[in-house]
C-alpha cells in the first residue's frame, strides 16, 4: 500500500513525539563568514544530535509510530551509516530488534556504531547489489517493518522537526541551505518552511558526481544514476523519492552541487574557525551557499549541518588534503 505523503501537521506531529528525546540542538554564529560575505549566518548544529545526525529524529519518530503489538517483530533499515545508527539507536530505546543493511565500504565508526546499539549488521555491496531488495526479503522472512532511510512519511516528518526548530530559533531567516541525499531532510524543511517562512529561499545542496536530485529538478521528473564515488557518503544515492521529489519540486528554490574539494575546505572551515568536528555530508550546505558568494550580501542564511560522524583518520587526511 502506498503511503500518504506528509505534511506540517505530520512535522508538528513528529515534534511532539521528539520532545525531551531529540536533542534541541543548538545554533551557531560566526564573525568570521559574516564579515567575508556580508551576510549573518546561522548553523543548526544537527552534528550535536543523538547518534551525532539528524537522522535520529526521522528514526525515532517512525519506530514510535509502529503500534506495540507489532514491536516484537522488529525492524529493518538500509544504510551508508546515519540512518543505520538512527534506527540501531531508536530500536533500543523501544525495546525493539533491528536488523541494518550496510554497505560493505561503509565508514569503520558507522558499522562500530550501529553495531554498538545492538543492531545486526548485514553487509552488501553498493556497487553490484541492490540493497532494497536485500532488506525487503530480510523483512518478508522476518515480519518485520521495514523503514526506508528517507522516502517514508514518517521518516521525512522527523527529519522536518529540524528545520522546525531553526525557523523557532532564528527568526527571518531569507535563505536555508540543506544537505541532499534522497531528500528526506530537505523535504521535512520545505514543509515547515511553507508553513513557518515561506519567504525563505530554501535550496537542496548535493555532491556533483550524485547530482540527481539537481537533474531531476531541472528536467521535473525523477531522474536515476549509478552509485556515486564521493566522499559525502551519506549522499551516494542513486534517486529521490516518490515522496521527497514532489515536495523539493513543488517548494525549492534550486538545488546546487558541490565538488569533493569544496566539501573539504567547508570540513577545514568548520573545524578550525568553529571548532567543530563536520562529516563531508554534513558540509554540503556551507559548501552550496558559499558557491552562491555575492549572492548572499545582507541576508539571513541558515545553515543546516546534518551530522559529525566520520572517524578519525578519515577526518584528518581530508584535512591534509585541504592545506
């Protein structure tokens, strides 16, 4: 059965189910960017998140929505890494067995950390096979309730409740940058940016070599590619969704794209002006509002960073490669 697709109420919904679970998180400011560009800048900081992403919102409020007669069943998840945690993580809280398909080149801190909530991790390859599929039979076998990474209702409410806040937080914001994977965070912002600021120039920011969601707003119907290479692993889909495409074409401003190389300075960025530790996924917004320079003289930009989990090594050579 085909889902419905959500609205603000559901965003408004999902708030409550996230109240004193989800952390607020807070909102940044920087002197520096502001002076440069001439522009005031807001960071909502979903890297401070539970599980360190936004995905936990969208996790935990569509496990919450399973009646608790169907709990014991459990569920399954695919993913590069956040939503595997989200869903590892609000499983646990619930009471409720996961099973999570990841990739096998998945980085090490994701797999650890997923595992580390009590998950059961099955490892497929994203270049030869199809993880849906994989999940889906998991899930027949099983019983249990499969929930996508974004393209599912309740999913795409959570993810909603971050904008939500930011529109709380920082009043008359003229522009919201939001990382674009299958758009489930960009189209939870788009539906409370309607509802909140629909003044606000809202734009989905995705790595160049996966530009599909850039394609697919320009030619107005889904448009699907290989897997790919990037090291915004949290964006190596491959299309959007049935019920992320029509919100981000019906209310986004426009989708832009960003080299590897720019993600990298905006990690570089983040970490030594803000002290911040941001995954490549996470950079993309600061990247694409950036690539729009004078453009952005005397707004209001929201910055929505949508996660901090990338390890170690992985953050300090992309840091070397940046000087």
């Amino acid at each position: 059965m085909p889902f419905s697709p959500p609205d603000f109420f559901s965003v408004k919904a999902a708030a409550n189910r996230l109240d004193s679970v989800a952390h607020r998180t807070p909102v940044l400011t920087s002197s520096n960017l502001n002076k440069k560009y001439g522009a005031e800048f807001f960071f909502k900081c979903e890297n401070f998140q539970r599980m360190g992403a936004f995905k936990f919102r969208g996790g935990y409020n569509a496990l919450s929505c399973i009646p608790e007669a169907e709990r014991a069943a459990g569920v399954v998840a695919y993913s590069s890494g956040n939503h595997a945690q989200a869903i590892a993580l609000s499983a646990q809280m619930l009471n409720m067995p996961a099973v999570i398909v990841m990739p096998d080149d998945a980085p090490a801190l994701k797999l650890a950390a997923t595992r580390g909530y009590g998950a059961e991790v099955v490892l497929y390859n994203r270049y030869t096979q199809d993880r849906s599929e994989i999940s889906a039979g998991i899930a027949k076998e099983r019983g249990a309730r499969l929930i996508p990474p974004y393209d599912h209702p309740d999913v795409i409410a959570g993810q909603g409740t971050a904008s939500l806040e930011l529109f709380e937080q920082v009043k008359d914001l003229d522009m919201l940058f939001i990382c674009l994977g299958g758009g489930g965070l960009l189209a939870g912002g788009l539906l409370a940016a309607q509802a909140l600021n629909p003044k606000c120039a809202v734009y989905g920011v995705e790595p160049e070599a996966g530009n599909d969601g850039q394609q697919s707003f320009r030619k107005g119907e889904i448009v699907s590619i290989p897997t790919p290479k990037t090291i915004a692993d949290g964006a190596q889909t491959q299309f959007l969704g049935e019920l992320t495409f029509p919100i981000i074409k019906s209310y986004a401003q426009d989708i832009l794209s960003v080299s590897d190389g720019d993600l990298i300075q905006s990690m570089r960025f983040f970490f030594e002006r803000m002290k911040m530790v941001v995954e490549p996924t996470g950079c993309l917004s600061l990247a694409g509002a950036l690539s729009l320079g004078k453009n952005l003289l005397g707004k209001r930009v929201g910055i929505l960073i949508s996660g901090g989990n990338v390890d170690s090594e992985t953050f300090c050579s992309l840091l070397a490669r940046a000087s």
